[in-house]
C-alpha cells in the first residue's frame, strides 16, 4: 500500500506542475500536495496515476478538483478536511 511518508521522503524531487506539487515514483506520477492553500480549484495534471494519502488534507479553502481519467487510485484521506469541498 502507497503511504504518505514514503512518498514525501524524497521531497526534494517533487516538481509543480499548475498548482499541483507531483512526483516521480517508480509506481508512475503522483499528485502530492497543492502549491497554494488559498486557491479554490485545483487541478491535478494529466498523467498522474495515483494520489498520495493526505495529500491535500486540511486545505480548507479548497472548492473544487478536476482529476484527469488518468488517476486509478487515490490514498486514504487524500481530502480529509477539506470542508469547502
């Protein structure tokens, strides 16, 4: 199972894409935080397969998210608190 610490363990090979923090894993792209926790709408890129748990946990603000056909799997409490949503 995918787990939030073993994908923020190589953090410094995150990347931005948008407003979306992505990474390289061996498993495929993964979404795994959002650049600006004021903005309202996020938009996860195109070719991202997974994303991490508690990736976006506690953006309050967040309104709505477009996720692309390409994500098969999303973490456990990816949105957790995420009230606006």
């Amino acid at each position: 199972m995918r787990r939030y610490h073993e994908t923020m363990a190589k953090e410094m090979e995150r990347k931005l894409i948008g407003n979306c923090y992505v990474q390289d894993t061996k498993d495929g792209l993964c979404a795994v935080g959002f650049h600006d926790a004021y903005e309202p709408h996020l938009v996860i890129p195109d070719g991202v397969i997974w994303i991490d748990s508690y990736a976006f946990d506690r953006y309050y603000g967040l309104e709505t998210v477009e996720i692309p056909n390409s994500v098969d799997y999303i973490g456990d409490h990816a949105f957790a608190r995420c009230s606006s949503l």
